[in-house]
C-alpha cells in the first residue's frame, strides 16, 4: 500500500490530502464494490476499533487526538501502511488494486478498483401484475390473476376467482381445475395457444358464452348457441358452492 508519510515527497501527498478536507469524500466513486464501517463514533483514546477491509485485509484505528484518527492497515500479520487523519481532513491508501479512506470521524471506507465488474448480479424478483376485475353477464364477478401462487395455481399461474357483487368469494379455477359450475352458469379457462382465455356460458339461458381475454379482462368473442350446446360445455365440471 503506498505510503504518504515515510518518505518526503510521500509526507506532501498525505498533508495535501488532509487539506483538502471532508470535501475530498466525493472522489470516491458511488458504483463501487464498498466495505463499509462506521467505526468512528466508537473509537476511544488508545483502544484499537478493527475493520476488515474489502480484500479480507483489516484495518486497526485508534484515536490518538482531538481530531486525529491513526488507520493501521495489516495483511495477515504484515502491517502495509498507517493512514493519518487530522484536523478534520481525510486520509487515503492504495495496495494492490485496494482503496482505503480514513475519514476525519475515525470510519473506514474501502474497495477494490473494478469491483462494479466483479459484484454479482442480483436477479430481480418478479412482481405479479394486479389482478384484471370482469364484471360477468350474470352480475357476479371473476378476478384473473398470473400471480403462481397458492394451492391450486396452474403451471402458468393462472387463476379465476369468482365472488358475488358484496365481495363474497364462490370459489376458484385454475389451468389444472379449469371448470366449474355454479346455479347454471359454467366458467371455463382455455388454453388457445400462448394466450388463455376465460369462458363465461349461460347454460340457463341457451347456452350464450362471453370470452375474455386473460390478460385484459377484454371482450373478445360472444357466441350464442342452443341449450344442448351449453348443456355439454358444462358437463364434467367441478361446481362452485
């Protein structure tokens, strides 16, 4: 780690650093891997607070003045350098493609250069988009959602829940249960290539159907068909209670 007091010229970097002050904080790149402390408000007059750093180094800060914070930097039992801070300016260090800030609190900042490159990526959870609301030609109403959750969801995650206008849940389908039946009235999830449909058939009134588009909740196509048509589609189907 260079070193900014052991030698002359390198006394003059450090006095220049700690001049600059707090101020000299914002050269401190905002997308890098940090390791962070805030060790400074616990740092007491001659009671080493340590800080592991960014490569697995360790940091050992001692207060050693009003205003003056020391930074012993050690790989393993090797000491690489002492950062000073003093009068409230900050203090820098460099090792290996290491960075180390000692700031005038007695806290610790490190990363490593190109450490952006090397921060895993973290995979963004999905968020399920809100359910669709379809008012149904017979007043009640069916709530589609591909949220994959819960017992009974579909390999896809599609799901209808049908209630009454109050709120009142009747139950549900789903791709693996897409059929049931309630005081005449069949509803039905289709499968029609990449997209599902939700089917509504009137099996007292003629057998009429209304088909939405799942994702929408949009009117696609209305059929009117005769009672034995209607009658079929609801055969077999799990009923509602």
């Amino acid at each position: 780690m260079r070193s900014t007091r052991r030698t002359p010229r390198r006394t003059t970097l450090r006095t220049a650093a700690v001049v600059v002050g707090a101020a000299a904080v914002l050269a401190v790149p905002v997308g890098s891997a940090f390791a962070d402390s805030s060790a400074g408000a616990a740092v007491a007059p001659g009671a080493p607070v340590v800080v592991r750093l960014a490569d697995g180094a360790v940091a050992k800060v001692y207060k050693t003045g009003p205003n003056r914070f020391e930074a012993d930097i050690f790989a393993g039992s090797t000491k690489l350098d002492t950062l000073v801070s003093r009068g409230g300016g900050v203090a820098y260090g460099r090792s290996d493609g290491l960075r180390v800030v000692l700031q005038p609190n007695g806290g610790v900042t490190s990363w490593m250069e190109g450490g952006e490159k090397s921060r895993p990526k973290v995979k963004a959870k999905a968020v399920a988009p809100a359910p669709v609301r379809v008012v149904m030609p017979d007043g009640r109403i069916a709530k589609l959602a591909a949220d994959g959750a819960g017992a009974g969801a579909g390999a896809g995650g599609e799901r209808a829940v049908i209630s009454l206008p109050d709120g009142e849940v009747l139950g549900a389908i789903d791709l693996r249960h897409p059929s049931a039946v309630h005081d005449g009235w069949t509803y039905k999830l289709v499968r029609d290539g990449e997209r599902v449909k939700f089917v509504v058939i009137d099996g007292r009134g003629g057998g009429s159907s209304w088909v939405y588009d799942f994702g929408s909740g949009k009117l696609v196509e209305t059929y009117g068909v005769g009672a034995g048509a209607g009658a079929r589609a609801g055969a077999g189907s799990g009923g509602l209670r």
